[in-house]
C-alpha cells in the first residue's frame, strides 16, 4: 500500500527520516514529497536512499520541464495512487496554505487534488503553535476532515518550553494506520442515512418544522462514503450539498422520507436515523395561503415512527442506530427509547449545550448500547462522524471473538 510523505521546512524534518522507516517496517510503500524550505534542512537524498524511489521536490524541473516526461500531469497521478497524504513535520506555512486552498507547490496541489486522508503533525515553536491565526487554520483543516496529530510539550529547538515538538513517530505511525484502516473498513456496508429536518406543511407557503441543520447526518454520510461504503442519504431540506458519490433521495415530509427509507431498506445493512422527523403534521393542508384573521387553531394528527417500522421490517444483521435530541434527563429519556424502539444503539445529543448541536460544526453526544454508554466528547462534526462509525463497527464485531482474542495475548504474554 502506498502512502506519501510531505516533509516541510522546520527544524524536525530531519525526523520525517525515521518517520519513513517507521512506516517501511509496516510494509507500507512509502513515497516523499519535499517543499523548497524543507530542502534547506535536509536532502532530498536521505530520502531517495531510503525509500528507494525519486523525491518529488517541485512542480518544475530546474529547466522548466514538467519533471516526469511520461506524466505531465505528475501532481494527480500522484494523488490518485497514494492512500494517505501525511504531512510531518507540518509547518504554520503549510498549515495556512493548505487551510486557504493554495496550489503554489506540489505538496499544496497535491493536497487538493487527492481523495486520500490527509494527516497533519504540526511542529513549530509554541507561541507560533498557539497564534490564532495557526488554530483557526487547523480549525478550517479539521472540520475538511483531516486528521491532526498534536505535537508534545518539551524543550523546542528554539530554546522555549512549551507544545510545538512534533509528535512521537510510534504515535504517529499508530494514528497513519487508524486512518489507513478506517479507509476501507465499511466497504462492504450499505449505509442508509436520513438527515436533516422535515417539513409539514401548513398552506402552500408556510410549513412545520424544526432547527435540525443536517450537518451530522451528512458528516455521517461522508464518513461512510470516505470508509467505502455505498451511501444512501435520504435527506429533508437542508442549505448542505449531498457528499460526492452518495446516492442521493431529496425529501420534504415525514411521510415522503417513511416512503424513501422503505423502498431503500432492503438494500441497507446499516441504518442511521439522523433526520430530526415530526411526530405531528396538521391534518388538513389549506389549499390557499391563509390569509390573517382572528385566532386560528391549527389540528395536528401524529406522523408514523418510521423507526418502529425499519425495526420491524429490516433483514437479519442490519444495524439500526437511532438518534435522540434531549433537553431534560437525556440519558435516561435515551435509554428509554433505546429499549422501546428496539434500536441497536441510540447516538444521544444533549441538545440544552450552549454552541454545540443544532446548525452548529461541532457536537458532543453519548453512543448508548444496552449495556454500554460511550462519551464523545465535543469535536468537528465530521471527526465525531468517524467516532460513531467506530462504536458501530465495534458492535459488528463479534464479542466472543475479541474475548477469545483477549485470552490469546494474555496467554502469549505469559
Ligand atoms: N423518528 C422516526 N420517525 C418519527 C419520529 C422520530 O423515525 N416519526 C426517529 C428519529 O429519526 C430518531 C429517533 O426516532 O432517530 C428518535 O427521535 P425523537 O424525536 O428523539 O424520538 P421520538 O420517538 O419522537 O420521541 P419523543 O419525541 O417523545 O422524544
């Protein structure tokens, strides 16, 4: 498998050295790419030696010349062939310019025209680490969905105390393989998604709805999508564009969405009930726009629990997860509706937290079980994603085989 390394110019590039023999030693295929700053710490050579292929150190040659004769367009098939993008040590120049989109070397338009996992270890010294201007950048960076792999605290290379040393190689080596392994793991999941809001409608311009922005329902989307799954992602209106490559089923109404996650549920093995669904609908739509009178009492009649049905009809193995917004005793409002609706796990969302939640970029929510409750705590979205995705996966797994797996290694310790 191959993977890319893109050594910028900081003071620890010359452990992006060890970082590459780190990664051989898993039988990784590992390639370097250098910017022009990183070339004034340390040569392209060592890494050459080492990996055994070219360096890639710019867009040109020093003629002019594309450096590849047989791929004029290098910086793409780069990128298509790679299955990590990992950046060590990643500088608060890089940092900004990957946050701002620039091309202007060939790491940068590398990073952009990937579809792999970008990995980030930034080091620097502490006080450029801790500018706000470099954690906006990471912020920015995060919620796209890359990973950050935090620097230590320590002596820095500039005399200083503080956080800035790049992470320890065995951390980052344990984080490129997380990332590697999330990279596939769903691929033989259909995953059926339902996000944000429904709406019922009152007249022909007014509707009932709610504050669900369906940001998590399509972080989760393109969690899934990102781990190769198929995605099914039957959404009510949001303002978000559907992840490239899902399947995509537009709808309004509570009932349109019980009618789409019906006809889609024989395919799905998985099925996450993000959408915020009415549970009242007025019974009577007027045809005509009703126009300001006295008083008027508005009649509503309940909608179907489209959950109750999926649990009714779904085929032996599908996961269900259903999703619960709370405002009072969540966890026990939670575990309530876990057993009552007979869902494999509920992902529980305080929703009384201030700045976190409803059309926010982050949340923090509680991953239920009948026996387990899991925190995961606040964080980006699409981060939060992946971190539901792995508590799914853990119920996948057999039990008795981790049990048995566990006997093996205290045995093999012995
Ligand atoms: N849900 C559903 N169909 C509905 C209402 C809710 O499928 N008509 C799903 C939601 O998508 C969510 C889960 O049920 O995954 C819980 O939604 P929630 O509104 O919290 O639960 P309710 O059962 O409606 O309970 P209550 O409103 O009493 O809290």
């Amino acid at each position: 498998m191959k993977v890319t390394v893109g050594v910028t110019g900081g003071i620890a590039a010359y452990k992006a050295a060890e970082l590459v023999r780190a990664l051989q030693q898993q039988a990784l295929d590992v390639h370097v790419v250098m910017t022009a700053a990183a070339q004034q710490f340390v040569s392209p050579l060592t890494f050459a030696g080492l990996t055994g292929h070219r360096v890639i150190t710019g867009l040109w040659d020093s003629d002019g010349q594309v450096p590849n004769a047989n791929s004029a367009i290098e910086h793409i098939s780069e990128a298509q062939s790679t299955e990590a993008l990992i950046v060590a040590p990643a500088t608060a120049d890089i940092l900004a310019r990957l946050a701002h989109g620039m091309a202007d070397d060939f790491l940068t338009t590398m990073a952009l025209a990937t579809p792999a996992p970008l990995i980030l270890a930034p080091a620097m010294n502490v006080q450029m680490w801790e500018h706000p201007a470099t954690q906006a950048n990471l912020e920015t960076l995060r919620l796209r969905g890359a990973t950050i792999v935090s620097p230590d605290s320590g002596y820095l290379a500039c005399g200083m105390l503080g956080e800035g040393r790049l992470a320890k190689v065995e951390d980052l080596v344990r984080t490129i393989l997380d990332v590697l392994h999330r990279r596939h793991d769903m691929a033989s999941e259909t995953v059926l998604v339902t996000a944000g809001g429904t709406r019922e409608p009152v007249d022909p311009v007014r509707f009932i709805g709610n504050r669900s922005s369906g940001k998590m329902g399509y972080a989760l989307a393109e969690a899934a999508l990102y781990r190769g799954a198929h995605v099914i992602l039957v959404s009510a209106p949001t303002r978000l564009d559907p992840p490239t490559g899902c399947e995509f089923v537009p709808v309004t109404t509570a009932e349109e969405m019980r009618q789409a996650v019906l006809k889609h549920l024989p395919r799905a093995t998985l099925v996450m009930k993000a959408a915020a669904v009415a549970d009242y609908r007025p019974r009577l739509r007027a045809e005509q726009k009703i126009k300001r009178t006295g008083p008027i009492t508005i009649e509503l009649e309940p909608t179907e629990d489209i959950l109750a049905e999926i649990i009714k009809l779904r085929q032996p193995g599908t996961l269900v997860i259903g999703f619960a917004a709370e405002t009072e005793n969540p966890v026990e409002h939670a575990r309530g509706k876990l057993s009552r609706k007979g869902v494999d796990a509920i992902v529980l969302n305080d929703v009384t937290r201030p700045h976190i939640g409803f059309d926010s970029d982050r949340n923090a929510v509680t991953f239920l079980t009948a026996n387990a409750a899991q925190e995961l705590p606040e964080m980006p979205k699409r981060l939060l994603a992946d971190r539901i995705l792995d508590e799914v996966q853990q119920l996948r797994r057999p039990r008795q085989i981790v049990a048995e797996m566990n006997a093996v290694s205290i045995l093999a310790k012995r």
